[in-house]
C-alpha cells in the first residue's frame, strides 16, 4: 500500500465530491443547489482546494467558470478513484460463480479431502468453471491459526477452541467404525470386545502419539490396545490393512469407502465412542463476502446430498440381508 497518510491528512473527501460537482455544473450556484449547501459554503470550499493543490482549478470567464488543465487531470483521476470508493462503501461486491474467476484456498485434513472434494469438485466445474481450489492440510489444532493468518478462506473439520472471531457452520455428524482385512484378523461378523483389545492397531494423530480417544475409553474400562502404528495421514491405511492383521478405528465414511473399494472388512467399534461434527468454519471478518457464502451454499449441499445418498444405500443393503 503505497498511501502517504501526511498528504492525505489535509483533505476532507466532501472537498472532491465538491469539486467534480463544480467540474459538472461550472457554476457555485448550481453546485450549492445540487449538494444542498449555500453558495458561500460552496465557494469556501473551492477556496480551501486552491490553497491546497495550488491551482485555480476554475476561473471565471465571460462563458462562466472554465476548468484549468490541472483541474481536468484531477477530474479523470478523481472521478473513477470516487465511483469505486462509492461501491466499495454501499454496493458490496457481487460474486458470480458463472463467470467469476476465484481461488478459494480449503483447509481439511486428508480423509476429509478423500471423502468430500471428489463429489465438491465436480460439483464446482459444473456452476463454477472457473473458479480454482487450493487444498492445504489442516487438522483440529492448526486448522483456526492458519483461518487466523490468512492462510486458508475455509477449514472443514473441527476446531479445539472457539475464539470470539471463529465462526461455525455444522455440517455431518458421524460415528466411527473399525476396518481390517477378516482374512488376516479372523473375527465374527463384527468384531468382539476381546478381539479388539487382543489385535494390532493402527492410529492416526495430529501428535506423533499412540493414544488417542479410543484408548481414554478403553481406559476407563481398566483396558488397553497395543498400537504399533501412528500417523497423521489415513491415506496410508488401506494399503497397510490389505497385508498387516491389524485394525484402525476410523471415520464411518472412510471405513464404508474402504469396505466398497478394497475389500476390507467393517464392523462396529465394541466400545461407545462419541460422535463427532464435521463443520465449515470462518473467519467472522469474511462474513459478508458474497463467494465465501456462496462457496459454504455449496459446501453444505454436497455434504447433504452425500448424506443423503448414503442413508439410502444402507437402507438398501438392509433390505437385501433382511
């Protein structure tokens, strides 16, 4: 930004709007009569922008009051600087998505982005074929430093802390399911609690840790797993869990995925996790911005649609196994 606030300190923006009205009508009379001022408030404030630029700007003639060149530079300059500040002030922009060229940059962590941006992207090329998106990795605990920093326009996920300028929109609460190889971890349709805590597993945290929430809960049961595997990505699941007798205890819609694509098995976890939220969440400083609410529109369809569709689907493998 390149404004030098010591030449700016002097000038009182009623003084332009003043000026391109005198540039319009060449008369004091009929400037005051448009602005709703007196002529003498009117030749005051002409006075006040010839002691300030220097220059007489409008001289008096016998065919009434002629601009000076300084004057019309002004006016080509001025005119355009005043009709943008009017619509950044009152006519907010517009966004659309049709024609609008946009990168929104995404936070989410990589399951997320396994099972949200195949069905958003190829609804965005559809009513937004230019916009473009950006994907950063994000988790619960970056996730509101880089919306804090500018980093990223949304993060998909959750947050672990709420400050005053977060905002949140819920999007799909979800269960968690456990998904192994039945080949390699021989158990019943659904995995028992004793074949559980007796099996290897493999655990995704943002910490490098190998305790998470699953082993507070077992905890609490006077139990404990072995976890011989952590890592911030669940990308690297399947191919670990297609050759390794081990168990993961992830997402529902990672463990469906998973089951569909791979040939994994999926069973319900044997102990009560909680359920958790997946949410859009902002910036409060970007609440009016016509694309991001735009972009949260389509967010929350897509994730509904998917909702949706998976309800069905499970309630028509219900029906062929009734």
């Amino acid at each position: 930004m390149n404004i030098r606030e010591s030449d700016l300190r002097g000038v009182d923006l009623n003084l332009l709007v003043t000026f391109l009205v005198l540039m319009r009508e060449r008369s004091v009379s009929r400037a005051a009569e448009r602005l709703h001022l007196g002529q003498p408030a009117v030749s005051g404030a002409l006075a006040r922008l010839r002691e300030l630029l220097g220059d007489e700007l409008l001289v008096r003639t016998a065919q009434g009051m002629q601009p000076t060149v300084r004057a019309q530079l002004l006016q080509q300059q001025i005119a355009p600087a005043l009709e943008h500040l009017q619509t950044a002030l009152f006519e907010p922009a517009g966004f659309d998505p049709a024609t609008d060229a946009r990168t929104f940059t995404l936070g989410m962590p990589d399951w997320i982005e396994l099972w949200l941006m195949p069905r958003l992207f190829a609804r965005l090329q559809q009513v937004a074929p230019k916009v473009r998106i950006a994907i950063k990795a994000s988790d619960p605990f970056s996730g509101t430093a880089m919306l804090e920093r500018e980093e990223i326009d949304l993060s998909i996920g959750s947050a672990r802390d709420a400050p005053a300028w977060l905002r949140t929109q819920p999007l799909r609460t979800m269960q968690f399911h456990c998904i192994y190889n039945r080949k390699l971890v021989p158990t019943g349709p659904a995995i028992s609690l004793a074949e559980y805590t007796q099996a290897t597993h493999l655990l995704v945290t943002y910490r490098t840790a190998f305790f998470g929430v699953v082993d507070e809960k077992l905890a609490e049961l006077g139990l404990q797993r072995d976890v011989c595997y952590s890592t911030p990505h669940f990308s690297t699941l399947p191919g670990i869990l297609a050759s390794t007798p081990a168990v993961a205890t992830v997402p529902a819609v990672l463990a469906e995925r998973w089951r569909d694509e791979a040939g994994l098995h999926l069973s319900p976890v044997p102990i009560p996790l909680p359920d958790f939220t997946i949410k859009a969440i902002w910036h409060a400083t970007r609440d009016q911005d016509p694309a991001l609410r735009w972009l949260l529109a389509v967010v929350e369809d897509v994730v509904t649609t998917c909702t949706r569709q998976a309800a069905q689907k499970t309630a028509r493998q219900l029906e062929k196994s009734a």
